[in-house]
C-alpha cells in the first residue's frame, strides 16, 4: 500500500493561490486536513484536493436552461413541439437568440444573420461571437425569399409595384 502524498504549506499555499499565512489560518481552524511531523504542518494532498473540489464545481456555470430562441419558424416550431424535447421557445428574432445563447439564457439559437462581408449566413459571425463556447452550428433548413401569390393573380404580377391593391399577408 503506498504513502499518501503530502504537500508543504508553501505547496498548499500555491496550489490554492493564497498566503501561506492564510494556509496556517485555515488549518488552526480544520478547514484543511493536516498533520504535524517533527513541527512542520504537511497536508495530505488526496484530501486537500478533495476538499477544494466541491469548491471548484461551485463556480461552474450552470447549463442554460431548455430554451430555443431566436428566429421564429413555423416548420421549426411544429419540429419542436412534436418532437417531445420539452424545449421552451422564445420567438424573437435572430440576433435576439444569438444574444440569449451568447448570454446562456437559451441552450438552442434559431438564426440567420448574413454575413455580407463573406456573403455567407451564420458560419462567420457564430465563429467570431461564440468562439469561447462548447457549441456546434447545425444547418437544419435553408429559406427562399419571395412572394407566394395566388393563381388567379401570378399572371398580373410581373413587378413588387404590381402587388399595390392586393390583400397582403405578411408572415
């Protein structure tokens, strides 16, 4: 069975970025483990480590919560809601959901923000703004720009002024 492992208090000391004198504060009061040997404080390191662990998982973010947000889609919405995922949406616009994901107020961002330096949708400023997040762009759907119309009026429409005294449904 081998020895545990002990750390000097200039070792704790470093290890938990303090004062030694602070090191020797918290052992008077046992909040760090330690033994005295030939009138040196030694720390058994498994247990010091182990004491700071909770610590350390304590400031880890929490995950954001089931959200998607971002650009509303019908199809998407339909997608969501059928899949069971329980997933929340927060419908409000590209750079909206971008901004919450950023943030970490949504876990899923709906987006298509055009980049037009490159000429290309969401691959450049996703790679730019949330560079320093554990995230993965996924392209679920592309989009056509256009004007749906009715048989009975395509043929009149040759031009966007030709729409003027039309019923207009905006989506």
């Amino acid at each position: 069975m081998s020895e545990p492992e002990y750390l000097t208090t200039r070792e704790v000391a470093r290890l938990l970025r303090l004062k030694e004198r602070r090191v020797y504060e918290l052992a008077r009061r046992g909040e760090l483990p330690a033994v005295r040997i030939t009138g040196r404080l030694l720390f058994p390191r498994t247990a010091v480590l182990a004491r700071i662990t909770p610590q350390a998982q304590a400031i880890t973010p929490s995950p954001p919560p089931d959200v998607l947000a971002g650009s509303h889609d019908p199809l998407l919405e339909w997608a969501l809601r059928e899949s069971g995922s329980g997933l929340a949406s927060w419908f409000d616009g590209s750079e909206a959901g971008l901004e919450l994901f950023l943030a970490r107020r949504a876990a899923v961002a709906a987006l298509h923000l055009f980049d037009p330096a490159s000429g290309r949708f969401n691959v450049p400023l996703v790679a730019t703004r949330a560079a320093h997040l554990p995230a993965v762009l996924v392209a679920w759907a592309q989009r056509s720009r256009g004007l749906l119309l009715a048989p009975a009026v395509a043929a009149r429409v040759q031009h966007l002024a030709d729409i003027r005294g039309l019923r207009v449904v905006m989506r």
